[in-house]
C-alpha cells in the first residue's frame, strides 16, 4: 500500500465533483489527483497524472464515462476505475465491467462505501454497489450460462474455492487466513485461474462466474 493513494474524480456536476474532492481530501492516505468535467478531459488527465483510482461519471459530454474508461484501462493499465452513477440499469453494469471498470457504485452510496470503494479497487479486487449485486445474481446468469458454464466445470475444488472467495471480495490475505494457504500461493492460484479461464483480471473472472451461473450455485449449497 502506498503512503496515499491517488484519486481522480471525473464527474460533470461541480458540486458533487467537489464533494467527491473533499471525500478524498480529508481521508488519511488518499489524495485527489485532479479533477475533469467530462469524459474528454478524464482521460487527457488520467494520461498526464496516473491516478492510482479514477471515480468516474457515466452519464457525462463530449465523452460518457463508458468510453472513457475503455480509454483510460487501455492507456494507463496501472489506474483502477470505479464507475459512479444514479443509473442502476443492468446494461450499465455489463458495459462498465466490460469496458475494465474495477467497481459500480451508486451515487446515493454513504462515504464509507466509497472510500472502501478506492481501496478495494486499489488492490485489485472488485467492489459493485449491493442493489447492483442482488440484480447481477437475480439476472446475469442467465445470461450465456450454456456457452460458460464448461469453462468453470473443469476446476479443481480448491480452485472452485478460490474463485468463491474471490466473488465475496476478499483479498489475497484474506483469501490465504480462510483457506490456510499462503500469500504466494494464492498468487499462484489467481495466475493460474486467469490462464485457464481465459480472463484478464479479477473482475473478469467475477463477471464470469455470475454468468455461468457458478454464483447462483453457490447460493444454493
């Protein structure tokens, strides 16, 4: 963890942008990078500053924030993007995650969720808004669960409770204290889950596990 983690706020409306500002401000290790009004100018400024967390509008002009992350997950790999928005509409959800968001918040979410929010997308893992979940898991694994559902049949149990672990949000340590294993053999255990399933990332591999109905299974047992 770094002494403090960067944040970029890219929201069109100037009072909520600097609420967000302020949030970020008076945390103990966090520290807002920049600021930007529209999609344009969030990834002009993510390519200048390379925040660690972008929070990021998705109703915005000239450049909507779901274009704008796609640009700024494929120019500064190192930047984390939470999308925040009032609009909790599935398709949002899908194109957010897809476009490489890290986590979806609800503008109506309290401070202490946000602020979870950047550090848990900081460290990788993925954070979405619990109204959004409950919807992800009522409608997402219906969703293609024929076409993904082999790709997850082939895991080993300890590998299945991995990605179990993954989809609650924890972390590597916490993932290593639930399963006694050790740090670096969790790290083992993502890279070779990443491979084998064909994702990039954590909250690729979420995505996949709520579509291929792997997360329903788990609700069920």
């Amino acid at each position: 963890m770094p002494d403090e983690i960067t944040v970029l706020v890219a929201e069109d409306q100037e009072l909520l942008r600097t609420s967000l500002l302020d949030l970020v401000a008076a945390e103990p290790g966090l520290s807002p990078a920049g600021e930007a009004r529209d999609g344009r100018e969030a990834v002009a400024a993510a390519r200048e500053l390379e925040p660690d967390v972008v929070l990021m509008d998705i109703r915005m002009p000239v450049m909507d924030g779901l274009e704008a992350t796609r640009a700024i997950c494929a120019a500064c790999p190192g930047t984390k993007v939470v999308i925040l928005t009032t609009f909790d509409l599935d398709e949002y959800v899908y194109e957010a995650l897809r476009a490489g968001a890290t986590g979806f918040l609800l503008k109506n979410a309290g401070t202490e969720e946000i602020l979870r929010a950047v550090r848990v997308a900081y460290e990788g893992n993925a954070m979405l808004a619990p109204e959004v979940t409950k919807r992800m898991i009522a409608g997402m694994a219906a969703r293609g669960e024929r076409e993904r559902r082999g790709r997850l049949e082939g895991l080993t149990g300890r590998e299945r409770e991995v990605v179990a672990a993954i989809v609650r949000g924890l972390s590597n340590d916490e993932i290593a204290a639930a399963l006694f294993l050790s740090r670096a053999t969790v790290k083992t255990y993502l890279s070779r889950l990443f491979l084998k399933l064909g994702v990039r990332d954590r909250t690729q591999l979420v995505i996949l596990a709520y579509e291929s109905g792997f997360v329903e299974e788990l609700r069920r047992d």
